[in-house]
C-alpha cells in the first residue's frame, strides 16, 4: 500500500507546500499532490507549476495532480507540459484529471460547462494519440491536429499513468478506456463505491486488460491526530468551514457535504473519511484495501484553517504511525 497526501495549496503557500514534501519524502511518504482550480485562493491555478518547483527539490516521492481540469486546457499543450514534467521529476508524474464541477469557472476561463463531458472524452482520445505515435493525426470535435510530432519525450515508457477521476459510469467507462485507472471522487462511501468498482473492472475486461493489472488509487479526506477525540472534532469544524467556503462563492454543496453539518458526523464519516488516531487510521485504511482492493491511498490533509505546523504535526504522526503498519 502506497501513502500520498495532499500538500498546503494556493494563495502563498508554495514555500509551505515545499518543506511538507520534502520533508514527507524523508518520512517515508510515497506521493505528493496538489489540485487544481482558478479564481480560488485555496488552489494554485496551475498544479504543473507548483509540482516542477516541488519535483527540483526532490528524489524519489512521486508527484500528481488531483485534479488537473481537462476539458479547461488545451490537450496537445497539456501532453507536452506532462512529458516535461515527466522529465523534469526524472519520471516521478501521475496525472490526475477531472472534468470540474464549477460552472462559473469554466465559464469565465471560455469553457461551455455543457460540453465538459464530450471534451473530458475528446482531449483523452487527443493526448493519447499524441503519446502513441511518433507523428500523430486527429480529428476531433472539440481538437485536430496533423502530422504533429510532441516533444519532449517523457520518461516512463509508454507516458505518465492518467488517472481519470469522476463518480459516473462514464467516467468508469473513460477510466478503463482511455486511461491508466479511475481515480474515484472523495465523497463516496465503500459501500458506494464497491459496485462502482465492479463496472470499472467489467470496462477494463472489455478494454482487454486484467483490473490486477491497473493501479487502484482513491483519494479521502483525512485528520490524524494523538487523541481521536480531537481528530473528530477537527474533521467536523473543518467540514463546517467548506460548506461555509462553497456558500460564500455560490457554489453547488454536495449533499453528502450537507449531511456532515446537519447530521450524525460519524454516520457520515463512517466508510468516507479517514480520522482519528493513528492505530484508527491504519484500520480505516486497510478497510480501503481489504473491501476495494486500494493500493495507494491519498489522504487530502490540508484545507480550509489547517495551517502549515498542523501539516508537518500530521506528516510526524504518519511517518510514526502509519507508513510503518503498511509496509508490513
């Protein structure tokens, strides 16, 4: 079982983001990943900026983004910044892609929010063309392109892995056809997503791959703490102040998200989320492995009023207690 986490983001934080991956990475950490999202001071606009400046003060952690917004970018730019990337980490990418969910953002970057969908598929049909032939042609709805040659080549040999991500069958569909792996949203439960798991293991049949043979990454929000009193309690304040941080910017609130303020937390949290001391959070991560067969957890640590010493409290307390339990 590999361990990531997601690093502090946004506003001035890249000197913070710095000292946490590094210091993950002599922690025994696996990976690092940042988001990405624009008009939003809690996310950087360009994730593959922040991770070449991380990727130059480090040796082994891999790098990822969680999630780069596809149908927002231009697909042949975006393969060549990924083979860059690729190179510049000296192969430590995984590219993570979504097809966003705020359609005031989209909007006002110059994207249909209607047309995500149909342009998630088209600029993943794009990029790998792109990355499977030395000279590539495509004809496209949304891009088109002929006889174009991409550089730089990158290091891992065929391209870096694409987890796409998404919480529909097509994106499932998306996953097993067009990518390396789904990589699920962080709003699911284990019972919600073990059917979901199931499609995506039928679409990777139908792709001609054995599911064994493809990653299985998943992403969840979490709060590690000594006491898990506390870790509770921190999880709950945390899940009051986003719903108050997507009210402020009339954003969609997911339901789930709505029970977390107006329910039972831990009824909520149960199956979801990843909290409490760390004895607690390596069962709640071996539950992920032992019910949907998750190989490489990623634990979204920063958000909203977590500061950059609370980070490196929860970098100290996985390197202690965690990393150790799932290399056994």
């Amino acid at each position: 079982m590999k361990l990531g986490f997601r690093c502090s983001e946004g506003s001035d934080n890249f000197q913070n983001a710095l000292r946490e991956v590094t210091y993950a990475e002599e922690r025994g950490l696996d990976s690092a990943w940042v988001a990405e999202h624009h008009g939003w001071d809690i996310i950087w606009p360009s994730s593959h900026l922040a991770l070449a400046g991380l990727a130059t003060r480090t040796e082994s952690i891999e790098l990822g983004t969680s999630v780069t917004l596809l149908p927002q970018v231009n697909p042949v730019r975006l393969a060549g910044e990924v083979n860059l990337l690729d190179q510049i980490s000296d192969g430590r990418f995984r590219l993570g892609v979504g097809v966003g969910w705020r359609e005031s953002e989209m909007e006002n970057i110059g994207y249909d929010f209607g047309e995500r969908g149909a342009r998630m598929t088209d600029h993943l049909k794009a990029m790998n063309a792109l990355w499977d032939d030395d000279v590539a042609s495509y004809d496209g709805e949304y891009i088109s392109f002929e006889e174009f040659e991409l550089t730089p080549k990158p290091v891992q040999d065929p391209h870096p892995p694409v987890w796409v991500g998404g919480g529909v069958e097509q994106s499932l569909e998306r996953a097993a056809f067009l990518g390396e792996t789904w990589f699920p949203v962080w709003l699911d439960t284990i019972e919600e997503l073990e059917p979901m798991y199931s499609k995506f293991d039928d679409f990777v049949r139908e792709a001609g791959d054995e599911p064994s043979e493809r990653d299985r990454p998943i992403l969840r929000v979490a709060w590690i703490d000594d006491d898990p009193d506390v870790a509770r309690e921190r999880l709950q304040e945390f899940f009051d102040r986003l719903v108050q941080n997507y009210r402020d910017r009339n954003a969609t609130i997911p339901a789930a998200m709505q029970e977390a303020v107006n329910g039972d937390f831990e009824e909520f949290a149960d199956g979801r989320l990843i909290y409490g001391d760390p004895e607690e959070c390596v069962d709640r991560i071996e539950e992920f492995e032992d019910r949907l067969g998750i190989d490489h957890m990623v634990l979204k640590l920063y958000n909203p009023g977590v500061d950059h010493e609370q980070m490196m409290k929860f970098i100290d307390l996985l390197g202690d207690g965690v990393v150790p339990h799932l290399e056994e």
